[in-house]
C-alpha cells in the first residue's frame, strides 16, 4: 500500500515544479522589454536596449558639462551642454541646467550650425566647420563674459523678449543673483537668471533672439 506519506511528497514536487516553470516564463517577458539606463558622457540618464550602444541609440557627437554657482553662491549647479545627431554641423543642441539639487531647471534647444563662426576658422588650430563647433562647445561656459556675477537691469532687452517685471524688480533689489549670457549665432544672446521667489530661471534680456526656451516649471 502506497504511504500517504508518499503522496504528499509528490504533491510538494509537483507544487515546486509548477512554481519554477511560472517564475521563469515571468523572467523570459521581462527581459525581452527589458531596457537598461546609463548615463552619456554629460551625466544624463538615458533608456537604451541592452544590445544597443549608447552612441548608436543617441548619436552623441560631443558634450561639455561645467559645474558653476547659478542658483546660490554655496552649492554648485551643473551646465550641461550636448550636441546629438548625426553631423556636428546638423546636430540639436541641448543646453541644460541641472540644479544642486538635482532638478532640472532649465532647457533651451537650438541648431548647432547656430554655434558656428567663421572668425574661428583663422584661428589656429581651427579648420574647418566642426572645428569651430567643437571649440564652440568647449567654450560655451568659459567665456569670460558668459557668467555674471553682479545682474542689473539695465542690460539691453529686444523688443521679442518679455522680460518679466517682476523679476526686474527682484535683480534691482538683490545684488546677488548670478546670471548666465549665451550666444545663438553671430549676432544673438541671452542672459538668463534664477528667480529665488519664483523658484525659476528666466530670461531677462538678451538680442535679436528668437529662439524657444522651456523652463521645466
């Protein structure tokens, strides 16, 4: 006679059998979609397939990331700025602040051809289209120019940026608010702010700019 003892133990196996065939059909689904996040070389994560490189999922051609005090004069926030297509003369380029706090504030997206001068191709070691870009970039954040330390508000303002009074106000009353100036092209700039009672980067003035800035708040 077969001990019930017996059939119990057939019972576990067949219980731990079953348990074994679900847990891996589950584990098969999950790593067909499974995507795995790495970060480029400026530090942003991004979502790409395990077969996938990053430079084939992304095309980044070149990137610089500086980290500067923008928001506060005690902890430094970080400027990133990434060229992404297929050329240097034809790629986007994304210009963003990520804050200390490890938000980001700012994104301004532009044509890298905008970064291109023709007075850098006379400059030694420069020789071509991509080499101004390239240099472009790797200077993008240390003009000496380019952060500001002491904002006034009586900076030029082109009649296409509405500068916000509010804000005005505020860098007329707080002296230390640090700025930021960046070039789009030959002949257009803008200087952005941080706004520590609108917990926002604004532009409060700039040149002959056109180009469309998105504030993440």
């Amino acid at each position: 006679m077969i001990s019930i003892r017996f059939f119990h133990s057939i019972k576990v196996t067949a219980y731990t059998l079953l348990i074994c065939i679900i847990a891996y059909s589950c584990n098969s689904r999950g790593n067909k979609n499974e995507t795995v996040k790495n970060e480029d070389s400026a530090g942003t994560q991004v979502a790409i397939k395990p077969t996938t490189s990053l430079n084939q999922a992304q095309h980044i051609l070149t990137s610089n990331i500086t980290p500067h005090f923008f928001t506060n004069h005690s902890q430094k926030d970080t400027f990133k700025l990434i060229l992404i297509g297929d050329s240097l003369y034809n790629a986007t380029a994304i210009f963003s602040i990520i804050s200390y706090k490890g938000e980001r504030i700012y994104v301004d997206t532009f044509l890298s051809s905008d970064l291109f001068n023709k007075s850098d191709i006379r400059g030694a070691g420069i020789a071509n289209i991509d080499d101004s870009i390239k240099y472009r970039v790797k200077a993008f954040f240390e003009n000496s120019t380019a952060f500001i330390d002491t904002v006034t508000g009586g900076n030029p303002v082109d009649d296409e940026i509405q500068s916000d009074t509010v804000f005005m106000k505020e860098i007329d009353s707080d002296q230390s608010i640090i700025g930021f100036q960046y070039s789009i092209g030959v002949e257009c700039y803008q200087c952005i702010a941080y706004s520590k009672k609108q917990h926002k980067v604004l532009v409060y003035a700039g040149i002959n700019s056109d180009v469309p800035v998105n504030n993440s708040n």
